[in-house]
C-alpha cells in the first residue's frame, strides 16, 4: 500500500485507519465511530490529545462526570456546519449514539489542557481563495482553542474548483516562513459518481502522485507539496487534521506557483 493514502470501509463501531506506522511523528491515529441509535461506546485518549468532528447525527458525551447533551446538528457533512469537541490527554469519555458518525483525530501530547465543545455557531467560517480555487473553510479547532498542536477543519471544494492553491507546504520549522504541521485529509463525496484529485510532490523526495479522492479516501501528508480539485458538477468534502509544533500554521507556497497570489 502507498504510503500517501488509503481506503476506509465504514461499518457500526470503531473503523481505524490503516496508517503505517511510519508515516507520522506527531500524529498518533485516525478513525471514524460509526454508532447506530442507543449504542454506547468508552474511548480513551491516552497520551493523546483528541479532536472529535461529528460529521452527521448527534450524541450525548460524558467526559468527568459530565454529561454533554444533543452534540451534533446536521445530518451528513453537505448539511451544516460542524460540532467539533476537544479532549486533552489522559481522558476517557464516553459516547452514546442517537444514531453517529464521528472522526476521532488522535496526536501525541506532552501537555493536558482543558475540555471543550465547539459548537456550529463557534465554528470560524471562512470565504477563501478566488475565481476557480474558491472555497469555504471551516475551522473547528484553531489557534484560539484549548489544543496544544492539534487543528482541525474541513473545506468544502465547489464543483470544479480547487483548494490548497497555490500549492503549499508546511514541513519545516522555520517560522514566520513556513510552519511544521503533518496533515491528515478525510474525503466525502455527495455522489456515488463524484470525485476528486489531489496532487501530492516533492521535488526533493522525488516524488509526484496524483491520487483518485473517493468517498472515505484517506490521504497522508507528513510532507509535501499539495493541492486538490474537485470533479466539475459535484461538491467535494474534506475534513483536515494537522499536528506538529504549535498551532500556528504557516505554508511555503511552490515558488514556481507563487505568482498566482501576487
């Protein structure tokens, strides 16, 4: 299996993303709970911090004896904003299901901070780009979060349209320049015949993939240049999820590209 991507089969419980265990130095895991109406289900984060995006149905959570009531609003990711919860290391918590499906984004923490929901109106909506690379992004855990190194959002590709561009990078620690963040993409199409592409490179690894998005593809950024687009007539969906030094997140835009924002 490349080592840039792979392909998640959803059914009830707790479906993990196969991710070599290679691939990343700070982020720990991906999995998508999938829990049908009156299922219950006991989590830990360990030695991780945990962000949870509730891509459709809703849940009750309970976390030190708390109990977090009708978390989630829309019913699949093309039908509102998102619910988003944070939970620091060392916690378990509980999730029961009125019928769920939520990512659970894990990375490695040294650091225990407080817990948070986000609820859809606390979600920093954003108009991005311009022209054909438009698009809307969703930011549930940011910089103003109680997260040590972990963000987390989606974007919301228009039919044709691309993201990420100019194509960028985020894998050296050279701030203000550019920023040290892994990256973790979850796909969704709002078709069974809809697509995408995500060109992933790195002229020093001498690497140029061009990956097929389907519904559930997961794509894997410890490096590299990326960008993606989405097939003309069908919106395309992706939740992202970066850990690494800090949260604030800076790319290196290709130089070969830059003009495009001058």
């Amino acid at each position: 299996m490349p080592n840039y991507y792979l392909e998640m089969k959803i059914s009830d419980g707790l479906n993990q993303a196969a991710i070599p265990k290679t691939t990343f130095n700070y982020i720990s895991g991906f999995s998508v709970l999938s829990l049908a109406k009156g299922r219950e289900f006991v989590l830990k984060s360990d030695e991780n911090e945990t962000g949870l995006n509730i891509f459709g149905g809703s849940c009750d959570i309970t976390i030190g004896g708390r109990v977090y009531k009708n978390l989630g609003k829309r019913e699949s990711v093309f039908g509102g904003l998102p619910t988003g919860v944070y939970i620091p290391k060392g916690e378990s918590f509980t999730v029961m299901s009125k019928g769920v499906e939520i990512g659970i984004c894990s990375a490695k923490c040294e650091k225990s901070t407080d817990f948070a929901v986000i609820e859809p109106s606390e979600v920093k909506v954003m108009q991005v780009g311009k022209e054909n690379w438009s698009r809307e992004v969703r930011m549930i855990i940011g910089s103003n979060s109680p997260s040590v190194n972990l963000l987390l959002g989606e974007t919301m590709n228009p039919p044709g349209n691309w993201s990420g561009t100019p194509p960028h990078k985020h894998e050296k620690s050279n701030l203000p320049v550019e920023s040290l963040h892994e990256e973790l993409y979850y796909f969704k199409t709002d078709n069974p015949d809809s697509f995408g592409v995500e060109r992933l490179y790195s002229p020093e690894k001498k690497v140029n993939e061009f990956i097929h998005l389907k519904n559930n593809t997961v794509t894997l950024m410890p490096w590299g240049y990326h960008q993606i687009v989405a097939a003309p007539g069908y919106f395309l969906y992706y939740m992202f999820f970066l850990s690494g030094e800090g949260k604030e997140l800076k790319g290196l835009v290709d130089p070969a590209h830059s003009w495009l924002i001058k």
